[in-house]
C-alpha cells in the first residue's frame, strides 16, 4: 500500500484535505508551496521501530489567516490492518517529528481496514500524577461507504471507492475484476483530465491486483472500451510510457557508460507487474546504477531500495538515479 497512498495523497493533496478533512482544508494555503518531507521523516523514524510501515507523509503547509503562527507540520499515516501499538506509534512520531522542528505538528490517520471497531484516536500515559496524553484526528474509510461518496466527483471519493473494492471482494478475483472495470469506466464519466485519470487509475491498478490471466483479459476490454469512447487515455499512455522509458534507458545507459543500459532500459519499460522476480530485477538495477555513479550507498538508501515493493515506483527511482545529479536529490 506504501506507494499507491503515498503517490496518490501527493497528486491530490488539496482534493484529500477537501474531502476527507474540510476544516483543515480551510485552514490552508494552497496558493503557496506545500512541501514533501518523506525523506525527513524516514530519517526522523528510520530507527523507531522494527514494523514496516504502510504509508505514511510528512507535509509543510502554509496558513491561512494564522497569526503569528505561519506554518505547521501534518503527518499523515496510513494504517491497514489493526494494531494494538498504533495509538503509541502516532504519538511518538508527532513528538519525534516535534523534536526536530519545534513546530505545530498535526499527525492524522487514516485507517483503510477491515474492522468497524478499530479506531485508535488517543494515547494516554501517566503514573504518579505525571501524565500525558495525545489525540489525534481519524479518517476511517469504511465510514465513507455511502451513496454521497459514490456521486462526488472530488478524486478522494474514487479513492476510497478503490480501497473500499477491496474490501468488499475479498479473495474474489471475479469481484475484484468486475469493481476495477465499473472504477475504471467511472474515471471517463467525471469531468477528470486525461492525465488525472491516468494518476486516479495507477492507483486502481495498484490497489485493485489481478492475476496475470485475468489482467490481460482486462487490458482487452479497456482497450475496446477505449476505442469506443474514442478515449484512449490510459492504454496508448502506458504504451507511450515503456517506449519512452525503453529509450531513456538506452540512451542514458551509454551515456553513462554503464553495460547494463540495455536492461536498465528494459526494466524502465516494464508493463506494472507484481512478480517477485520482476521486483527483484528492478531493485537490483536502482541499486547498480547508483553504485556506479556514486559509490558505496548509505544504509539508509539500500534499505528503502531493497523494501520497495511497488514496481511502478521502482521505476520512477530508476529513472531517478539515472538523471539525478547527486545522491541527496535521489527519491525527492
């Protein structure tokens, strides 16, 4: 879930604070940069805990109307499953994430699991009179499944519908199938941007998994779909995608003078596949191609290679150890 939450969250950050958190979204100051801190905070929780963590983004955002306090923090987690540690967890990333900036920090969590009872909401320590105790805003998906989030048009409503899929089928590929063609028939029918809803359908690719059988009969009947609607919107761009990033990778691979630039760009042209050995094909080129432009990598950039379990995202850091000039630049 780490890349599909966290590419969509930063594509649409405005519609998620729309959508799921309207007060906060007032609050904000879109007409101002807002800034992505994932690398900060991976170094910030790099040793608090051995759980690997679903999702999670640290944002700097501008006010509007604040006084004298201009900015804030706001950490947002993406919980899965339920987890008896996580109202603990959330509180020592807010204060973790406090340390370093002495700055307002709002952690909010979005819980996109199964189980109607799990709403971690507050932590509470004290002993002795001495005593602390933290709160936190939650955004519970499974309190979305209405008739209202289907007719809004704001991408966070087809987000949640997406997970929501999920969900609801279970095990069943032919339900899983049949929620991912009607999501992805509905992107054509709102009044989305092609490049939108190519962003909105990476993330019913990633979440919403089939088979290989059953994604190729997929892939046939979106692309008649397609053609029908005179809207080939996702199938030419995935194609237009892997030839270019086929080039790319021919060519930055001479220019490198890399021997492996024939697979380098093989592997930027991959159709989105989930095996394990395409996965580990892909973590093996990031991490040679960054060796050979820079050397010995920190601890901390093989191990966010080697966990890396998104192959669309494996891609995009292929690309970026190709072109990025030095290794502090690699995965902003």
């Amino acid at each position: 879930m780490d890349g599909g939450w966290k590419d969509i969250i930063e594509d649409f950050t405005e519609d998620f604070f729309r959508f799921y958190l309207p007060d906060l979204h007032k609050a904000i100051d879109f007409s101002k940069e807002i800034r992505f801190l994932d690398k900060e905070l991976n170094e910030i929780l790099c040793d608090s805990d051995n759980i690997k963590r679903e999702a999670d983004k640290l944002l700097e955002v501008r006010l509007l109307n604040s006084g004298a306090v201009r900015w804030i923090l706001i950490h947002i987690e993406v919980q899965g499953n339920r987890d008896d540690s996580f109202e603990e967890r959330m509180y020592v990333y807010n204060y973790r994430i406090f340390d370093k900036y002495r700055q307002d920090v709002v952690s909010i969590a979005v819980l996109v699991d199964r189980s109607k009872d799990f709403r971690p909401c507050r932590f509470l320590r004290e002993q002795f009179g001495c005593s602390v105790e933290f709160t936190f805003p939650v955004i519970k998906l499974l309190d979305f499944d209405t008739e209202e989030t289907a007719k809004s048009n704001n991408p966070f409503a087809v987000v949640t519908r997406v997970q929501l899929a999920k969900l609801h089928s279970g095990g069943d590929v032919d339900k899983r199938y049949s929620f991912r063609m009607e999501l992805t028939k509905e992107l054509y029918q709102k009044n989305y941007s092609k490049e939108q809803i190519f962003r909105l359908y990476r993330f019913i690719d990633y979440v919403l998994k089939l088979p290989k059988p059953k994604a190729l009969e997929f892939k046939k009947e979106l692309e008649a779909f397609e053609e029908e609607r005179k809207m080939p919107y996702i199938t030419s761009t995935e194609r237009i995608a892997r030839e270019e990033g086929r080039l790319q990778g021919l060519e930055q691979g001479r220019d490198l003078g890399l021997e492996q630039g024939r697979d380098l760009g093989i592997t930027l042209g991959l159709e989105q596949g989930r095996s394990t050995g395409q996965l580990e094909e892909a973590r093996k080129a990031v991490l040679k191609v960054l060796e050979v432009r820079f050397g010995r990598l920190p601890d901390m950039t093989q191990k966010k290679i080697v966990n890396c379990d998104d192959l669309s995202r494996l891609e995009r850091l292929l690309q970026q150890a190709v072109l990025v000039k030095s290794l502090t630049e690699f995965g902003q």
